[in-house]
C-alpha cells in the first residue's frame, strides 16, 4: 500500500495543523509504511550541558509518526495521539534530530508504529518511541 | 521520608536547569512523595482547533515528576528521565495544565512514578503518564 | 456510573473467557470506575530466588483491569488489551499478588486505566501498569 | 560487539533461571545484538476464540530479550526487567510465536530493546514491545 501524499504535502499539511513547529520538518525519504525526518533545533529545545530536551524528542517522534500516518491515509484532521512511550537511550548533541518512523498497524480506527531517534555525531539512536493513533472514521461510512 | 526542599527552591532549581520553562510552573502542593502544580500555556503550546498539544502535556507531566524527585532527593543535576509513557485520554481546553505527581519507588539510582493531567472545565484527568528517571549515584559512594 | 455487574457475576465471566486463570481471582472490592482482587499464585507464576515472574504481573494487571471494565460496561467478549506498560518496582513475596485498578476513561471504544500491585509483606506497591482496551462498538450502533 | 554464548548456552540458561518455561524457546538466530526465536504455546496460553493470550505474548517478548542481553552479557543471573510495553496488534493464530528482538543500548546498568512477534499464517507483526533491563554492577566493580 503506497502512501497517498507526497512529501512535500505532507510537509505543508504539518505546518497547517501544528504551526508551532512551521519550517522545522523536512521528509528525507517517504515510503511504504516508512518514513525518514529531520527536525531543526531552535533554543526553546535545548537544556544547558549541551543536549536536546525530553519533550523536543517526543516532539520530533510524535511529528514524524503523524507524518508518516497522514501519508498513508491522507488529510484527516481528526487523527490525534492516544499514547505514546519513549525510552531514552542516550544523551544527543545540540543538533538536529533525525527519525525514522514505522508503521506497523494501519488499521480503521487505530495505527500503531514506532520510531527511532538519531543525533549527528552519535552513531546508536538516542531514543526509541512506539506510538498509537486514534484515526476518524470516514465520511458516509458507520464505525 | 518528608522532601528535603521546599516549594520555592525546587521551582527555582527548574527554572535553572530548564529555562525554557521559566516562570511557567507553580507548585500548588508538595508532601512526601506527593506534587501537585500548575503549569501555564503560551501560543507555543496550542495546536489549532482549541487545544494543548502532546508535547506540552508531555512536558507537563515531565516537568512536575522532575520537581517531585528533586524535591525528595536535592539539586541532583543529573538526573534525567530514562522513560515515559503517556496516555491522551481526553481534549484539554486551551489553558493551563494542572499536575498531580505521585513518586511509587525512590530507590538508589531509578525513581519511578505517575502523573494524572488535568484542564480547567473538564472534571476527569485528561491524560496519564508514568515516569522513570536516572537518579545519579552520590558523591563519595560507589554504585 | 456504577458497575453493572456484581462481584461475582465479573469472576464467573473472568472464569468463562480465560479459563487458565479459573479460580485465581477473588474481587476484594468494587465500586465506581475502582476494583481491587487478589490472584492466587501458584508453581508456574514463581521464579527461582523466592518471587513472582513479570509475566504473572502482568497477568494480575491485565485480568484485574479487565474485571474493572466488565463490571462498568457488561459481558462484553470482544473486549482486548490494546496496549500494556508495566514498571517493575520492587521483588515481590512468592506468594498472592494484590492488584488496586482505577478506570481513568471510559469511552465508547477505549478504556484506559492504571494498576497498582501489591505483594503481602511488602508495603509499597511492587509493580504499576497502565492499560488501553478496546471496546467493542455496541450492537445496533453504527462505529 | 558479538554475543558471548552461544544459541545453545543461552537457551539452557533460561531454562535453569526459569523453568516454567523449559522447553519451550528454541533460537532461531542469534547475532550482534539481534535475536529470533519461536516460542512454542501450550493450552494454557491460549484464549477461547483460537488465539494466544496478553499474558502468554508478554511471555515471549520478555524472554526473547532476556536471551537477547544475556547471550550479549553472560550469565548474569540478577538481571531483571524493570519495565515493558506492549501493543497488540493483529489477533494471532493458536500456534508457536516468533519473537525477534533487538538491542537498541547495552549500558553498564540498563539495556533496552523492542521485539516484534508474529504468528504463523498472519503476515505482519501480532505485537510490538519495547523491555528496559537492569543489568548488575559486575563483581568488584563500583556502581
């Protein structure tokens, strides 16, 4: 099953719906069930001692995952987190944070996926997220 | 086990070692093992359609466990979270974010506890999570 | 909103739908949205070193969360475990296992709530867990 | 890093630290931090409905990556799971579970890792987990 939005629209549609992180996401790579993110830190992200904080690392897996939902069944609105955990492994460099996103379950009412989260300069991920999504039922249709 | 700091110390050591939440928290209660705050929204923590985003629950949640174990334990710098889950269980409205934390385990090197989150207008907690950190080894002791 | 069924009613229906665990479970108390049972242990639960396997925890978890659900919402078979978190915090005694549920949400195709467990001889809960069920949709309802 | 035991070594070894579960793991695939291995089902695992129970999953994921860290650390009978998540995800069929395990960060005091299970005749993934370990300081050493 091929995603049903490009890149670039999904880039667009990301903006739309959570303008906080606007310019911040860029898809490197888009395919079936998989996709592949950067996130540019701003100084809101970071902590003293050098590192990226806990909640910018969810962000940058909760973004990437929804990215890579909405990819593969298209803009709906109504697709919102119902539980995520993340584990983190080590300590990233104050730098941009790279995902890749899998998903494992794409079903009519929940997906399910997991992602892991690199730092430049740090070669094992430094996080590791699985994630669960309530999506809307579809117009016209019951359940 | 009473905290071995008070309400002011532990806000101000959070606004020292996250500054990018200065001024946003507000202890409402702290006991042994018990915290309960409040935590102010900006702009940066709201998505379109009325709501606070997953990140800032995240950090809310995050936020209020750190000053719990700090508050029992001291200025450990280095303690850091190593896990969380969180559950979305329902849409907070666009305001501030009450925690009420509860440490399970203060054991030599993990603490382990929850958080329920609650919004102004909606009675029942809007989401859940559950925390673990890395609590440092103390100087002069090994392991 | 109270339960819908009794105590017994939830035990027998436990002892329908999972038989292996036939007997096990005694309801200690039941009221609105909050259960609390005992599992009995038995060879196969222990581990060598005098304790009771993660896997036997989250049996206690899992069953005395689902027993919680029933009770609020009637024999509803088709209802799963969606997701599961549990923190392992202290060994427990090889003996019965205690298990406190909170129903957090009742919706009207997930449940989400939190256990804690208790080991007799141990004051401080050994293990907590959070759980999401689905719920199946009701017959004659659309989604 | 390659694993310090071999396939063999380890299953025994699992065997001896818990029997409950003699017999019933045979490796499929052992390497760098990587593992697979079929867990065969007895009654006792299974739901009526013809499908392998929560419990029984947990069973699998835990000790797929059990054998995992310590084919990767040796004999280290005090390492114990402090924490895991679990999402079913797919119904399996009632029959072996195949677990594959990675280890995503194998410090001096926790490891962590993610399993898939699958079951035979349904093509993608039943379940994903992710497990927390603590490993034991080593003999001799501080913390």
């Amino acid at each position: 099953m091929e995603p049903v939005l490009g890149a670039a629209e999904v880039e667009a549609y990301l903006d739309e719906v959570f303008p906080q992180v606007r310019g911040r996401f860029r898809i490197l790579e888009l395919g079936e069930m998989r996709l592949s993110c950067e996130m540019a830190v701003t100084d809101a992200d970071l902590r003293p001692g050098g590192t990226v904080s806990g909640p910018a690392m969810f962000t940058a897996a909760d973004c990437a995952f929804y990215m890579l939902t909405l990819a593969m069944i298209g803009r709906e609105a109504l697709t919102v987190t119902t539980g995520a955990t993340i584990n983190f492994m080590r300590k990233p460099r104050p730098g941009p944070i790279r995902a890749e996103a899998r998903l494992l379950k794409l079903g009519r009412s929940l997906s399910v996926g997991d992602v892991l989260l690199y730092s430049d300069g740090v070669a094992a991920p430094v996080a590791q997220a699985s994630l669960t999504y309530s999506i809307p039922p579809k117009r016209g249709q019951g359940g």
